[in-house]
C-alpha cells in the first residue's frame, strides 16, 4: 500500500470512496457534513457541503451521473446534482435507523445497509429510482459493508459486531432471498467492501488495517496490509479499474493498493 492522499485531510468519519470520471470522491473532507474530491495527483479539495444536519457515510453513482449518499445522521438518501451541486432527499423513512452504505445495480436500484448499533441489529433496505423504500429484511445483526456480485444476482452484507458476511440471492425485480453464511472470522471487524469483476470480495478489516479477499466460492486468497489500522472503506476506480483505493480513519486519509483484476463496472 501506499499514501494517496496525506494525513489528516478528512474527519475521523473518512468513508464511502467512489471514483468517477478521474475523480475520487470521499466523504467528510476536513470535517463532517462535506463531501471532498481527490484528483489523480491526491490533491484533495471541497467538492460540497451538506445540509446542516446530514452527515454522509457511502457514495455511489447512478446510470444519470447523480451522486448518492447514505446520510446516517439525517436519516435519508440524498441525491447530489454534479452540475449545479444541489443536495436533495431522495428517500426517507421513518424506520431508517442510519443508512451506513449502499451499492447499485443496472436498473438504479439501491440497497442499503441499515445498521442499529445500540442494539447490535440491522436492516437492508430496497430503494427505487424513484426514492420509494422497501425493506427487505430486519432480522440482521449490525449492518454494515453491502455490495453485488458482477451478475447483480448476488448480494453479500457484512455484520460487523458479528463479525459474519452474508449472502443473499438477489432475484429481477431486486428482491433478496435464502440467506447463507458465506464467511466469519474471530477476530476483528468489518466496514465496507467491494467486488471486482471476477466476483472475488475485498473486504475491509477494521482495526486490522488490511484487506481480506476472498474468491466467490469464500476461499482465502490473500491479505492485504495498509499503514493505517481503521480501514473504513475501498472502491476500484484508476485508469484501468485495478487501483483499490481505501480510506483510513485513524490517519484520516485515503491509501492505495493495485490488484491484478479490475473492480466490477
């Protein structure tokens, strides 16, 4: 690994990287409530500054080009308009607990891990383009890292206090099914994570400070260890897909890694 960004740019709440069109985007850029942008040197500057109260924690893009963030303190899903900047909900429900992080498949439908730490449970949730809210499951423990195979017919959720990941068949209309236990580990927990696109899951291990990835069948194939030991999130962006880029809560930055397969488009 290696330093992309320096220390100590972002809050402690550094989070939910996304890359777009040669730009990272990172959440909470020298304090919370902001969203920063990275260019490819690791020049890092204010992109946009939420609505008081909304604090981001997940980025993601849709088939228009308009960034989604999972607002976990203002309990929504905003939607960011990239030219004018405008910042609007796109959902909202009272059963949200905190949005915590999200993934999109083909047809802009997200889903969103809804975490209760207190109570050390969790829900999924279903959101449509058009920011109506299906919960899918509310029998979790703390939601946390959420993410689709290349085939979108797969989807895999983390429970970090249990230290377990999840995987659920993902059928066409988005609605999830047949929960296994595909991974746990004894030690150590975990934030977000991604595939690449071959279906190997990368997931981040916080308070470790590295990267698990492991292939589709759950099979260990390697580890990867950052400076930092508060891995909170990766994403795929580069050129060519293959950079992994993290970000690092304790050093509040964003580091990098190449992997030899590219990130799922």
């Amino acid at each position: 690994a290696a330093d992309f960004t320096g220390e100590n740019l972002f809050s402690e709440n550094i989070e939910g990287p996304s890359y777009r069109d040669g730009v990272l985007y990172v959440v909470n850029f020298e304090k919370d409530g902001t969203i920063g942008m990275v260019d490819e040197r690791g020049n890092a500057s204010l992109f946009v500054t939420l609505p008081e109260g909304s604090t981001a924690n997940a980025i993601q893009f849709n088939s228009k080009g308009e960034m989604l963030l999972a607002d976990f303190t203002g309990h929504n899903v905003l939607k960011v308009d990239m030219d004018t900047k405008g910042v609007s909900v796109l959902a909202h429900d009272s059963l949200f607990n905190q949005p915590n992080d999200l993934c999109i498949n083909k047809r802009d439908q997200i889903f969103a891990s809804d975490p209760n730490w207190k109570k050390s449970k969790g829900q999924i949730w279903r959101i449509e383009p058009s920011g109506e809210t299906i919960l899918l499951t509310d029998s979790m423990g703390t939601t946390n890292g959420i993410c689709l195979n290349p085939q979108e017919n797969i989807l895999y959720v983390n429970e970090s206090a249990q230290r377990n990941i999840c995987k659920f068949d993902v059928d066409s209309t988005g609605n999830i099914s047949n929960k296994t236990l595909f991974a746990e580990f004894p030690n150590f927990g975990f934030d977000g994570m991604k595939c690449d696109s071959q279906g190997n899951l990368y997931i981040t291990r916080y308070g470790k400070g590295t990267i698990v990835i492991l292939s589709q069948e759950g099979v260990f194939i390697r580890e990867v260890p950052l400076k930092g030991k508060k891995t909170s999130n990766i994403t795929f962006g580069g050129q060519d897909g293959r950079t992994c880029y993290v970000t690092l809560q304790d050093r509040k930055c964003v580091e990098t890694f190449r992997s030899d397969i590219p990130g799922k488009m």
